[in-house]
C-alpha cells in the first residue's frame, strides 16, 4: 500500500510580531519574506534589551518554505550588526542549499556575519546607502593562551572565509586584506565597505532597491516554472 504524502504548509502568514516573516501572494507567484536584524542569537539567550534574530526561529521557517508547494521564492532582507558565528553559518548553509529561488537584499547594514548571510542567496542585493563591515572572528570568554586556541579560531575564520569567496565573486586574497586592515575601525581590525563598493569588488551582486530585488526573484521564478 502506497504511503500518503501530506504537504508541507506554508509558514504562518501572520508571523510579522515573532517571527519578522511574511507570505506574499502575487500573480506573478508566492514569495516568503524573512528578516534577519539586530544580532543573530544562537545557543546563549542574549539581554531583553537587545534586538535579536534567533535561528530556532529561521532554520524551521527556511525548511518549511524550501518543501511547501505553494510558495515559489524566498526574500532575505539583512539589517544585522553580526553575532553568533555558528548560528549565521547554520542559517546561510540552508539558504545557500536550497532549490527554490533566493535573493538577499542588505538594508542598513550587513555586519561580521551577516557577510555570508547576504551571500548565501543565489543573487544579493545591497542598498546605496547601506554598508558591511568586514573583520576577522573574535569570541568572548576566557580564552587558553594556547597555540591550539589561535588555531582554532583560525579553522573558524577559514570557514567563513571559504564560505564567502565560494558564494561570491571576491577573490580570497582581496577577502584577507580587508580583513586586516588597521587604519579604518577604531580600536580595532577591518573594513567598512559601501554598497557601491561592495559591488565593485564582487562580494554583493547589485546595488539596488527592494523594487530591484523583488523583480530579480520574480523573474528567477518565472524561469524556473517555464523550465519545469
């Protein structure tokens, strides 16, 4: 006897207030829109005050919208400052893995790891007037005065490193160097790096606006529904 198959539904259309997550149905077909902002919360709960994206939140969320048939795409709009390395990679893994359309669109700012969150769509937008600061992992806590400890969060940096140039069009050396720029952020190592310029060196796709970005997904979707 044949095993019933049950379809996925699609994600909850009034999860604005806690998931900061919304379906959108056009005639031109059915788009999921996340937003990623403030600091990307993983395993440590951070302070109430803080304004927080939590991956127990989004890794279901981008689950669900990869096997639910009745949506097309997905939108990633980034407002973030950075946080957990983990969680952002848990989170730009799955978006760069799956078969569905994706566009990411960098409003405001795309920080530290919010970098490869906003590579992780097979196209990625940013805004004129938004910005990424670039720098190498750092981590909190007592830290082992170790050479195992330096290599550690060398392995780390190689992962994010690897995961970014894999993902975009910048080159590795060029990726290292505004990594380890001294004379930009104070009190500390990086870049800040403008929209234009974030095209001009081949990290984001485009400069453009939501128009921009919505109009991309659309036309990748409607591709792929002619390809089916």
């Amino acid at each position: 006897m044949a095993e019933e198959i049950t379809a996925v539904p699609a994600p909850e259309r009034s999860s604005i207030a806690e998931t900061g997550s919304i379906t959108a149905h056009t005639a031109r077909g059915t788009v999921h829109c996340i937003t990623i902002v403030g600091q990307i919360e993983g395993h440590m709960e951070l302070p109430a005050q803080n304004k927080t994206t939590k991956y127990e939140h989004l890794i279901p969320q981008i689950a669900a919208v990869e096997q639910a048939e009745d949506i097309d795409g997905l939108l990633v709009l980034l407002n973030t400052v950075g946080g957990d390395v983990e969680a952002g990679l848990a989170i730009a893994e799955l978006i760069a893995g799956m078969t569905k359309p994706t566009v990411s669109l960098v409003l405001g700012g795309g920080h530290s790891i919010g970098v490869p969150l906003a590579v992780a769509a097979r196209r990625s937008f940013i805004a004129a007037s938004a910005a990424m600061t670039i720098h190498p992992v750092r981590i909190n806590g007592t830290i082992i005065a170790v050479p195992q400890a330096f290599e550690y969060l060398a392995k780390i940096q190689e992962r994010i490193s690897d995961f970014i140039t894999g993902h975009s069009h910048i080159q590795p050396e060029r990726l290292a160097g505004l990594m380890r720029e001294t004379g930009q952020l104070t009190a500390d190592v990086g870049t800040v790096i403008s929209g234009r310029e974030a095209q001009e060196i081949g990290l984001i796709d485009r400069v453009g606006t939501l128009s921009d970005a919505l109009e991309e997904l659309y036309g990748m979707i409607e591709r792929r529904k002619a390809e089916k």
